[in-house]
C-alpha cells in the first residue's frame, strides 16, 4: 500500500504557498514548541522537586501560564502545518490509486484527531494512532526514497521511523486489546518498546553521522558550549535519585533510561550539535528544524500534539516541505 505511495509525483502544478512563507511557518512553529518544552515539560515537572519558597512558587506559575500560552499556539500551529503539508503532498502525488491512499490516512487522521480531542473516545485513539503510524511511515520511506536522499540520511530517518512504530506497537496493542475486551497482555510488547528505545540512542548517532559529520565545525564555540551544558546538566540531574531521575525522564523524553546513561548522554549530545549546525546555515533549515522537532516529540508522545510534531519533523527531514513549496523536475533538497 505505501509502496504505491513513492510513484513519480507531478510537478507540472504551480505551487501555492512560497518557500519563505512555509519557512517562517515552521520557524514559529518550532519556536513555540521550544517554549513549551522548557516552560510547561521542564520547568514546572522540575519544580516539583525543588523546595517551596515565595521565589520558587511564582516562577513556577509564571512558567505554567506562559508554557500554557505556548503549547496552545504550537498546537493550533502542528494541527495547520499537518493539513497544509498533507494536503500539498495528496495534489502533487501522480496516480489515482497512490493520491487515494494518501488523502484516506489524511482524512483518516484527522478525523480520529478530532474524534479524540472532543470524545476521546478508545476507537478514537486507535483510529488516530493507526493512520497517524502509517503516515510517519509514508513520509519517513515514500517521501526520502523519491528525494534521492543520501544512504545516511535514509538510514538516520529509517531508524527514528522504525523506533516509532516500536512504540506504537506498544501503544495500539495495549489499546486494540482494551477496545476489544481481551484481559491478556499484547504479545512482546515490553521488549518491541525496549527496542525502540534502543533505536533511538542509534538514531542519535546516525543523525550525527547523516548530518552532522560534515556540518558540526559550523555550531561554532557557542553551540558546542550549549550541547556540551545541556548533557552536563543532565548527567548532573541524574545524581538525584533514580526513581526522580527516572519519572522526569518519562515526563520530558519518553524513554525510561534502561541502557548505561553514557550512550543517551552520548546520543543527546551528537543530536543537538548536529541541530544546532544545521540551524546556523539557512540551506539546512529544514534539516534542523526536523531534527529538533523529532527530540521535542519525545520517544513517547504524551499527547496527539506530539505526535503531529514527530509527523512533521520526519516530512522534513525527508524533503517534503522542499518539495512541496518548489514543485520542479528532478528535484534535490539541500544536503
């Protein structure tokens, strides 16, 4: 089914939206899903476990408004990029049978996307999940196979899109059973979720060898020195505890720390001075911008909002904004 998905697309539509105007876009988007992170996932979960004082109290909430405001625009901004980039992708892809396939996991999505912040209903859940799977799918092998991206950079996105669905496995069998009344347990669901946790430390590395290798030296004494505080940081906060340092880590990242921590300290750190190179040269914009969507969707997407924003950052770093807004022949995004 997907397979028929990476037929020739058309490019002899003129295209709608311009290039800076997606850019900017996807600027604002990846703004404010910073700010969340930082002010909404991060500083008040942290908080929690620093001691009360007047201070400490009003930062918190001042943090908790403010992340509040910030996830409410990232969202409404994930929700209209998705149908912007699927409905670009569903006019340009050339085949009746391939447009249909891809315009009824839009729809499919959508629909179940809606169902899901209204009812909230299980079949809701699972119908959003299951489609949103297969678009994550879609654009991390239809779309990188029809842009001729390089063997790393497939490779990289090969294994952020498998550690995905690892987690979905996980997810939608615990959902499917629920919603279908089995009382057992899904079979090998712990050790396929295991094993997407493992893919992403992987995918880490990988990103860095696809992106980062030729590109780092750009970060710059200052974007070294920022990757370098944030893994410093991290190990230090894993001095606390380990049943704090292990529930933060599920509240902000999805992953529950099982393998050595060097190898995500390790991971981490390649993966940011690869964004942040790319985000220093606007040629890599799309690049970067994906990248660092994918790390603030977490391995564990918390909420439908997450899991638009692991949906958009796998398209660009497939190509498909470059496509999308510069439909021309045999076409190549920057590398």
């Amino acid at each position: 089914m997907l397979g028929q998905a990476t037929r020739p697309f058309a490019h002899d539509r003129p295209s709608t939206l311009s290039q800076e105007t997606l850019r900017q876009l996807a600027a604002l988007l990846v703004a404010a899903a910073v700010a969340e992170t930082l002010l909404l996932r991060l500083a008040t979960r942290v908080g929690v476990h620093v001691p009360r004082g007047e201070a400490a109290r009003a930062g918190i909430h001042a943090a908790s408004v403010l992340g509040t405001l910030a996830l409410n625009l990232a969202s409404v901004l994930a929700i209209g990029l998705a149908v912007l980039v699927l409905a670009l992708l569903v006019l340009r892809i050339e085949g009746g049978l391939s447009r249909l396939v891809l315009a009824t996991l839009s729809a499919g999505m959508l629909w179940g996307l809606g169902s899901t912040l209204t009812a909230g209903s299980p079949t809701a859940d699972a119908l959003f999940g299951l489609t949103m799977t297969l678009l994550v799918v879609f654009a991390g092998v239809g779309l990188a196979r029809r842009a001729g991206l390089p063997l790393r950079a497939r490779v990289a996105v090969g294994l952020m899109v498998v550690a995905y669905a690892c987690y979905q496995y996980y997810s939608l069998s615990h959902l499917f059973y629920r919603v279908l009344d089995y009382s057992t347990v899904p079979p090998l669901a712990v050790p396929v979720l295991r094993l997407g946790e493992g893919l992403v430390v992987v995918a880490g590395a990988a990103a860095f060898w696809a992106w980062g290798a030729r590109r780092w030296r750009r970060a710059g004494f200052a974007g070294t020195s920022i990757a370098a505080v944030a893994v410093v940081v991290i190990a230090a906060g894993s001095l606390a505890p380990a049943a704090t340092t292990s529930i933060l880590s599920l509240w902000t990242t999805g992953l529950s720390l099982f393998l050595p921590l060097p190898l995500y300290l390790l991971a981490l750190g390649l993966y940011l001075l690869t964004i942040i190179a790319c985000l220093r040269r606007g040629e890599d914009f799309w690049t970067g911008a994906g990248l660092l969507l994918v790390l603030l969707a977490g391995y564990m997407p918390e909420a439908t909002y997450d899991h638009l924003l692991l949906l958009l950052g796998v398209a660009f770093l497939s190509g498909g904004m470059t496509w999308a807004s510069m439909p021309r022949p045999n076409w190549a995004p920057g590398r």
